[in-house]
C-alpha cells in the first residue's frame, strides 16, 4: 500500500484516509467486533494493490481517459483480489479489493453485483472512497468541499451507493468527517522526508 501511496503523489495518503472513514462509517453502522474492523482496516489500506499493474501513462493521465484505458483501470479490483488471494488474509479483505467498484443498482464493476449481493464492507468502502476522492486534489480536477462531497453522495443514493451507508454517513457533521481527514493527513510523513 506505501509502496503504492508512493507510486503515485497525487492520492498519496489515500489509503489511510479511507480506512478511517471506512472505521468511522462501520461503527455508525453498528459493527463493534475489534477483529472485523480489523479486518475493514486491512481491506481499505489493500484496496488499490491491484494499481501496482497499471501503467503510469495510465494511472497519472491527467487528461481523460481513452475506452481501452478505462477497460485496463477496470481491472484493477481482480488483480488486486489476485495478489492479495495466495496471503491468506481473511474474506473481509479480499471482498473490499474485489467488489469496492460495485454500484449499489448493479451498474459497477467486475460483476454487476447489486444491492446486499454486494458485501456490506465494499458498500461502506465505496462511500469512504468517493468522499476522499471528491475532497482531494486530482490530476483531472480541484478539490470540492465536504458540503459539495455530501450533495454528490446523496444524488448518488440508491444508485451508486447503499442508501443505509449515505444515511451512516448523513448521521455525521461533516466537520466530523474534515476533523477525520485532517487527524490521519497530519500523520503522514511529508514527502521532503523521501528525498535524497
């Protein structure tokens, strides 16, 4: 995962911001095992491994993306699933590597699962994911506010994301979720810390 983060500078700390939004949003949702948030963490640090196998004129295209592009970032979630499988890791985490792409209404990928075919922990992971990417800078576009990242993700209810998890993720001020952001990028080194 840190060797990813490092790959590529513009989601640098990516990961851990996700696995905390991912915390935050499964304890909302009622789930309190240690293990199986745990297992959450794991799973969101992991999600992207599969990335490791795309090109970097891909990943760091800073324009949009051609169809054959797409269809090769698309595979990212079973390579990744492909990786991680022979580790033994527990099911959990193999479920947010392979299905965090799913939609909620089956318009995702690799499979088109829908709504609770989809495992609960790629549903939550989904949200966390689309918020940091719509508070975080890309090389295609600015960041947008939390109050802008919470308008999308509700226009996206029931399609795009498990209509539960949005209403998890309504229950919290969005200073809430500014404050998580801000407590798990204050801890990531500073990118002079990797010269030479």
């Amino acid at each position: 995962m840190t060797a990813l983060d490092l790959r590529d500078v513009e989601t640098f700390g990516h990961s851990k911001v996700v696995a905390r939004y991912c915390l935050a949003l499964a304890r909302i949702l009622g789930i309190s095992d240690s293990r199986h948030l745990d297992y959450i963490h794991q799973g969101a640090l992991l999600h992207d491994v599969g990335k490791i196998a795309i090109p970097d004129s891909i990943l760091k295209k800073p324009g949009r993306l051609t169809q054959g592009e797409w269809e090769k970032i698309k595979l990212h979630p079973t390579l990744g699933f492909g990786l991680i499988k022979e580790i033994n890791l527990a099911q959990v985490v193999g479920h947010i590597v392979l299905y965090h792409h799913e939609h909620f209404d089956g318009s995702g990928y690799p499979f088109g699962l829908k709504k609770n075919r989809i495992p609960l922990e790629a549903r939550i992971f989904a949200l966390a994911d689309a918020l940091d990417a719509i508070t975080s800078h890309r090389p295609y576009r600015s960041p947008r506010s939390f109050d802008q990242a919470r308008k999308e993700i509700l226009a996206a209810r029931g399609r795009q994301f498990d209509p539960a998890v949005v209403d998890a993720f309504c229950s919290l001020s969005l200073k809430e979720w500014e404050k998580i952001r801000f407590e798990t990028t204050k801890i990531l080194p500073s990118l002079e810390n990797f010269k030479v």
